[in-house]
C-alpha cells in the first residue's frame, strides 16, 4: 500500500467520547471570537468586494435590487481608462513607493542602533532613554501631525537651524518639487528626454515616476521615522536580551572587535526580528492616512503628498464614488500581500530552504518507490 493511501486512513480515526467533548468545548469557548471577527471584519470585507464590482452610489443597502453588478468596470476605471482615475492612482502609488522605499530601511536601521545604544549596559539612566526614544509612538499622530506642520513651516524652527549655516530652507509643505529633479537639475538637466515624456503608465510619464518624493512628502517620510522608530525599537531590544552572552564572548576570544561582532554575530540572530520588524512596516507604510488627512490640505502640494489609502477614502467618501474606492483598497490589499511575499522570499533563511526541499525530494522519492512496491 503506497504512503499516500495510508496517510487519510491514519487521520479518519475515530475518536473517543472524551475526545469530541474536548474538540466541543474548544470551538464552544472560540465561538465568541469568531462571531465577532465574522460580523465586523469578514462580512465587511465581503460587502467590500461587492460594492468594488457594482454601481452602488452610496445610498441604500447595496444588496438592493436596483444595484446591478458592472464586473470589473471601477478596476479599470483605476488602473486602465486613463482617465482623471487612473492618474490619481497613478501619482499615489508614486509617492506610496517613494514613501516605502525610504522609510522602510531607514526606519528599521534607526530602530537597531537605537536599540543597540540603550541596551548598553555602561550607559547611565537607559530607562529614561528607552522612554524618550518611545515617547513619539504613543503620541497621538494629529498631535505629531500639527507639530510637524510648526516645525516645517517658512519661519518654523527647522529653517531656523538651517540659516545657521546660510541654507535658505525651501516652503517645506508647498513645494512640489520632486529631489530627483532637482538633483538632476544640478547637474544641468533642464529639459526631460523625449523617451521619458512620450510613454506613461498610470496616467504618469516616466519622467514623472522618476520624480522621486516632493520635498513636502520628505517632510512626512522624516515624520514617519521619527514616530515608528521607537516602536520597533522595543522589539529589537527583546531580541537583543535573548542573545547568549557566551556567543559574543567566543567572537571576543577569536578577536573579532565590536563592529564585526555586530556584523557577523549580533545582526545574523536578529533576523527573525528584522523579518518582523520590515514586515510591520510594508504594512504600516501602504496604510499612510491620519498624517494626511490632518496636515489641513490633503495632497497639497499638486497631489505630491496623496497616497492609495487616502485617495480610496476621497473616492469613496467625498466624490461618492464608492465603487473605485472599494476597487482601490482591494488593489491596495493585493499590493500589501505582494509586497508581503517578496520580502519574505528575499528574508528567507537559505539553510532552511535547502532542507525543507531536500525532505520534499525524499518524501517524493518514498512515495515512488512505494507505488512501484505496490504493483
């Protein structure tokens, strides 16, 4: 009898009495949980879905008869028509994708050095600086939001300090202007190349994906790591303490000095929690909404500063077109769950990966030879 026969007659045993009062009792006590995430978060998730396929308008229920299914329609209103909708999108996971691309690895250094620094044991009052480093996390982001705003403004503090070394600080919050550009710029190009300006994807040229983020949008992605870094802070902190001190004292006898022992052992064993801790914050950095919609004038300047999740809340709640928002929070859950995977491919551990292939390759191997037996 080959392995795959045996294996669905070893899980149909049957159980005792005993055994089925316990499974009973299990899914009794979960019953609560599973009611309540089925109300508020399955069955919203699912209307979701049928209102990004229909010509719901927001009023009534959207299961009425007078609701028609229109497929795929507010999707290609969104990624395809290339129209005003499009182009929103467009420009949004722009500056989405600048927006991650920076404050992602920016922000998971900073959390590691921060960690590193006030786990420390001959630094003096460590408490006080964990709870400093922290504080920014549990502020409320309006509160941050607003001063942000003060401390970015023409005459705030921050261009204060840079007249100190004769930097004329720019209109931090008004001015669309994306570094790439102006990078460019330096170096003497004036006028974008015909091919960057002939072709567009989204409703954006090329030239334009290729703006990188505004200087008002750098404004926010700095916001961002000011207020996430302590956060991730702590859990590299935890991690850090589960470091066998033996480890770090057999790299001192062999030589290695602090930095390499950073490089080779510290960073190596933190690595679950780096896989953690970017995951968190793909996640956290597609979902930007509050720092938005409290900065007074959302995507001002010139849409630099709009993002997917904000423009989903625009086309849903303010130009009661329900059905693209709805389609632009799936596009947006699909890009998180990408996003999602590839980091994990690229975080895998390579050891791991080569041993689960090798016992699939021996499974597969039993498993033949056992099919050949049995005839």
């Amino acid at each position: 009898m080959s392995f795959k026969k045996r294996l669905p007659r070893r899980s149909r045993k049957k159980l005792t009495k005993s055994e089925r009062a316990e499974r009973a009792a299990g899914w009794l006590f979960v019953s609560p949980v599973l009611i309540i995430l089925g109300i508020f978060l399955v069955a919203p998730i699912l209307m979701a879905l049928w209102v990004s396929v229909s010509d719901w308008g927001g009023r009534g229920s959207p299961f009425a008869s007078s609701v028609s299914y229109i497929g795929a329609e507010n999707f290609r209103a969104v990624l395809v028509d290339g129209g005003l909708s499009t182009r929103n999108f467009g420009t949004a996971l722009r500056n989405n994708i600048y927006y991650v691309l920076l404050v992602v690895p920016i922000q998971t250094v900073v959390a590691l050095v921060l960690a590193v620094f006030v786990s420390n044991r001959a630094l003096k009052a460590r408490s006080f600086f964990r709870l400093a480093f922290y504080f920014p996390s549990i502020t409320s982001s309006v509160a941050i939001t607003v001063l942000w705003l003060f401390l970015f403004s023409v005459s705030g503090a921050v261009n204060q300090v840079l007249g100190w070394f004769s930097i004329n600080g720019p209109n931090w919050f008004n001015d669309p202007r994306g570094l790439l550009h102006l990078l460019l710029g330096a170096f003497g190009v004036k006028a974008p190349p015909s091919a960057l300006t002939s072709g567009t994807f989204l409703g954006i040229t090329y030239w334009d994906w290729l703006a990188g983020p505004s200087i008002a949008w750098s404004a926010f992605i700095l916001m961002a790591v000011f207020t996430t870094s302590g956060t991730f802070m702590l859990l590299f902190i935890a991690a850090l303490q589960q470091i066998n001190g033996e480890v770090q004292e057999a790299a001192m006898v062999d030589g290695a000095n602090a930095f390499q022992r950073f490089r080779l052992v510290t960073v190596p064993m933190l690595k679950p929690t780096i896989f953690t801790v970017v995951t968190l914050g793909l996640i956290g950095t597609w979902q930007v909404f509050d720092q938005i919609y409290a900065s007074g004038d959302p995507g001002a300047p010139a849409r630099t500063t709009l993002t997917p999740a904000y423009l989903s809340y625009e086309a849903a709640f303010i130009s009661n077109r329900w059905g693209e928002g709805a389609a632009i929070s799936f596009v947006l859950f699909g890009i998180i769950i990408l996003m999602a995977g590839i980091q994990r491919w690229t975080l895998r551990d390579k050891d791991d990966a080569k041993l689960r292939r090798k016992i699939r390759k021996q499974r597969r191997a039993a498993a033949q030879a056992a099919r050949v037996g049995a005839n």
